[in-house]
C-alpha cells in the first residue's frame, strides 16, 4: 500500500472526536439561541411598561369618572386610566402647608412644576385643580417603576412617594426631589372636579386642549 492509498483510509477514532465536536457546536448553538429567545421574552414585557405614549387599550374610554365619597383626609385610592395607575389623595391640612414649605421646596428640582409635566390648570404649588385633592399618574419619572405611598404620620404629617426601584422621592403634590434619579415630577392628567365627591380623569375643563402625550415624560 502506497502513502497516497493509506491516506484515503479514514481514522475511526478521528471521525468519532471530529463527530463529537461538530455535535457539541450544534448544541451550544442551540442552547445560546434559546438564551437570547428566553432573555428578550422577558425584557420585552419590561421595555413595554416603559413606553408611556402606547395606545389606549381597545375598547378602554378615555374618560374615566371617580367617587371620592369614600376617600379619607389623608388617604389615596390608585384607579387605572389609559392603563396608567393614577393616584387619587385627599390631602390634609397638613400636608398642604408643608407643600409650600420653603425648607421643603429647597429640596425639590422643579417646585414651580415650570417644566411641562401638568395641565395649566393644575401648574400651581398643589399641581391640582382642587388644592385637596391631588390626582397624577403612578409612574416613576426615571424608569417607569410605581411608588408606593408613605401616608402621613404624626412623625411625618407630609406624606410622601418613594420609588422601589432606584430611591427617587416625591413629595406628596408629585413634585421629585433633588440627589435622586428622577427627573421630572410625576405627571399630572387632565382632570375637572363634577362635584366635591366626583372627579373626571381624561378632561380638562379649563385645559381643554392639553394632550397627555405631550408632556415632558412619563
């Protein structure tokens, strides 16, 4: 036997190890694709809740109207507009006066709510139609997450809303403190008071024309 001839006979032992790697390339191709399949199912319902201008749910009103009947000094019921968590406080005594606090307002990055984050109706110090009752959509102005809300205590006769996610802070009008990472105050939504015990989320009866979509961010 020639070396030409010896070298068309195949070597089983290379076969099986050229085999087994081209087995365990398959693999770990498969196992990366499904990886990246497994971590964009779960960003994508993520990068969703932050797009704040999405559509309206189908069939979901634009006009949503809210008893306040039940609502007492001090506490907030959170309602779903335009599939956006909206708060909806009565706001204290208390926590009025502290809203124009001039130690407070130090410590706010927009205390004027001069940046386009509200109706006209409701660019004042309380950023509301009704100075005691406060509405605005849930949603933190730096990622996107819900704040929960600290009730006024008689340690803390404020209240306030503190962000999960990376420790941004609202004072109890919305407005965000400075040395956190929100940017903006939380967004306010068009609103007109029906009565004292009934409020309209989705209308601005002196703000006709504000489009929630235009503001800063949310």
């Amino acid at each position: 036997m020639t070396q030409d001839d010896a070298s068309l006979i195949s070597d089983p032992t290379s076969s099986r190890q050229e085999e087994g790697s081209r087995r365990r390339d398959v693999l770990a191709t498969v196992t990366v694709a499904m990886g990246c399949a497994g971590a964009c199912a779960v960003a994508y319902p993520f990068l969703d809740s932050l797009n704040g201008t999405r559509a309206n749910h189908v069939g979901e009103s634009d006009i949503l109207d809210v008893d306040l009947s039940t609502l007492k000094a001090g506490q907030q019921i959170v309602v779903t507009w335009r599939g956006w968590p909206v708060f909806v406080q009565r706001r204290t005594p208390e926590m009025l006066k502290t809203l124009q606090d001039p130690a407070i307002l130090q410590k706010l990055r927009d205390p004027e709510s001069c940046i386009f984050q509200q109706p006209k109706d409701a660019t004042n110090w309380h950023r509301s139609v009704s100075p005691d009752i406060g509405v605005m959509i849930g949603i933190c102005t730096h990622l996107g997450c819900v704040p929960t809300f600290d009730a006024p205590t008689q340690a803390e006769p404020a209240g306030k809303y503190l962000c999960p996610c990376h420790g941004s802070q609202f004072d109890s009008a919305g407005r965000a403190y400075r040395n956190a990472p929100a940017p903006y105050n939380l967004p306010v939504p068009p609103v007109t008071m029906i009565s004292d015990t009934h409020l309209r989320i989705g209308e601005s009866k002196n703000d006709p024309d504000f489009d929630i979509a235009n503001i800063q961010q949310i």
